[in-house]
C-alpha cells in the first residue's frame, strides 16, 4: 500500500453526512457509540484509520471484512457509498471535535507556564524530538491558541483545516537476508515490496521476503500523548508553548 496522508479539504458533503448518520447511528452505534465516540468499540473520532481515511479507501475494508475474533463483525453487504457516506459522517464528527478545541482554550491561561516547561523537558520528553530555539521557536506566533493546541494533539497534516508543516515520511530500516540494511523514507509498500527513499534521494526497491522491516510512526509519541498525558498537564503544557512568541 502506497504511504498516503489525509488533506485537509472541503468539509464533507452534508447530504452524504446525514445519510451516513442514519446508518451508522443503529448499524455500528451500538459498539462504537451512535457519535463514533467509542463504547465497547474503539473511539472512531480519534482514530487514525479514519482521521486518514478519504471516501471509504481506508476503513471500508474493516467495514467489509470486519475483524474475525477481534469484536468487529464483518458487513459485507455495505454498498460503497454507504461506507462512503459513513466515512463523510465520521469526518464530520472530527471536525466537530477539532472545534471544540476552540472553545476549551481559555483554559491556556489556567495553566501554569513554569509547570509546563519543567513537564517539556521531564516526563513529557518533548525535548527529545523538539527544541524551543530550533523547530518550535516562534510557535505560539505561528498558530492561534486554539490551534495551537489542535497542531499539539493533532500533529501533521491529520488536523482538518489546519495549516503546518508538511507530514514527515515514516522512516523505514530494510533488513535483508544477507544481512545488509538499507534505510530511508517510506515511499511505498506491498505485499512483494518496499520502495524508500535512501539519504542520497535514491529510491531502492527490495524484496520483502525474508527481510525485516522496522517503521518508525513520526507521530506516534503523538497518539501516545493523547492517551496519557492529563487535562492539568495540556494546561501547563499550553501555557508555556504559549510564552514561545
Ligand atoms: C459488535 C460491536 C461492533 C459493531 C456493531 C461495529 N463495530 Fe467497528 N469495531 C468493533 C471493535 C471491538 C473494533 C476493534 C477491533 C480490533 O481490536 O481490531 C472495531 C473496529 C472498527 C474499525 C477499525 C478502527 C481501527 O483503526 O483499527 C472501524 C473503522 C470500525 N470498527 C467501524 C465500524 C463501522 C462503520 C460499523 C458499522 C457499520 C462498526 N464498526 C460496527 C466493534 C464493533
Ligand atoms: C518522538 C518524537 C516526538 C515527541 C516525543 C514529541 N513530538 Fe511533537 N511532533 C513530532 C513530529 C514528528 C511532529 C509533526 C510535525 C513535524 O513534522 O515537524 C510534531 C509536531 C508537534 C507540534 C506541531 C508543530 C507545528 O509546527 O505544527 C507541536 C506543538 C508539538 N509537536 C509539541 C510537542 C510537545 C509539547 C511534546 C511533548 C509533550 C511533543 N511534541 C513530543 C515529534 C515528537
């Protein structure tokens, strides 16, 4: 499957929208609750899959198959616009959540900036990937508070509507058979191949078989730091990135 990113574009259709609500209300609203927040089943309003997913090309497969064993039936009888119109319904609750960032930042100033400095270069290990003189030198210039703390939760180009950096490509390390490693930028992965992207700008494609293949998420501290860190540590947290003018 070829490395691809979810663009921000146009808000879904609001037809599709409210087709998709009707079925996925009574259909999948029993696990996953009828908002897509998550009951039994996972949160699909911060979900990956579907933040990335464009018209169905990412979660209609799960939707089809479902996940034998794991709790998600399979409904194979979904056409793909239905999946389709669930996919704009899901995009609509996250842009409804990615809105009401705006409405909680007032709490940016409840936050105590020391504290959040001090979590910065402790517990939150934010330094070890970040620098408050290099890459987020000038961010609270860059992004208002609300989105401010939509770019913190909401990194890369997942956050619909917001601006930021271009997404950094997921690093891969090829092992092959003979030992050899060959490391670089994913560009593109099948069942037979890998494509990356070496430090000289040379694309190399290798044979899966037989190799090891370690991909390293850019993001995924991110996806750990939403589940972890807690509402008085983002306060502090906000409070201090704001003081980065
Ligand atoms: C009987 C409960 C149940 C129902 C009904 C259900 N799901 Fe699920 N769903 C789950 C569970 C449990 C998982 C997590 C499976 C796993 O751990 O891989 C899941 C996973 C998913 C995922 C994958 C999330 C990810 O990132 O891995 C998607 C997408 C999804 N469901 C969409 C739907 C949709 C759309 C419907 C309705 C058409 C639906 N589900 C109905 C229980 C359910
Ligand atoms: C393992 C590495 C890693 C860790 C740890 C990490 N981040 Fe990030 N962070 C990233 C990556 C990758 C991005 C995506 C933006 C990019 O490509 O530069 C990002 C994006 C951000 C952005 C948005 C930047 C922008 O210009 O839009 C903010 C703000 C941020 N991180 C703050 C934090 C804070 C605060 C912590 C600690 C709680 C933290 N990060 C921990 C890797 C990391």
């Amino acid at each position: 499957m070829a490395a691809r990113v979810f663009t921000p574009g146009a808000p879904p259709d609001p037809a599709a929208v409210e087709r998709g609500q009707k079925l996925f209300a009574p259909t999948c609203g029993f696990c996953h609750a009828p908002d897509g927040t998550g009951k039994s089943g996972p949160d699909l309003v911060a979900d990956a899959m579907v933040i990335r997913d464009n018209g169905g090309d990412l979660i209609g497969r799960v939707i089809h198959d479902g996940r034998p064993g794991k709790g998600m039936p399979a409904f194979a009888d979904l056409t793909a616009t239905q999946i389709a119109d669930i996919s704009a319904f899901l995009h609509s609750q996250i842009r409804g959540a990615a809105n009401r960032f705006a409405y909680s930042f007032h709490e940016v100033v409840t936050g105590n900036a020391q504290a959040g400095e001090a979590f910065f270069n402790g517990t939150g290990k934010c330094n070890t990937c970040h620098s408050v003189t290099g890459d987020l030198a000038g961010i609270a210039g860059r992004y208002q508070p609300p989105d401010l703390e939509a770019r913190l939760v909401y990194p890369g180009p997942s956050f619909p509507g917001a601006g930021g950096p271009p997404p950094k490509p997921t690093a891969a390390t090829v092992t092959l058979p003979s030992g050899d490693t060959v490391s670089g930028a994913l560009v593109s992965r099948n069942p037979f191949e890998i494509t990356l992207k070496d430090e000289s700008g040379a694309y190399r494609t290798l044979p899966v078989d037989g190799a090891r293949i370690e991909l390293h998420d850019p993001l995924a501290a991110h996806k750990e730091l939403i589940d972890s860190i807690t509402d008085a540590e983002m306060h502090d947290l906000l409070a201090y990135l704001e003081t980065l003018k």
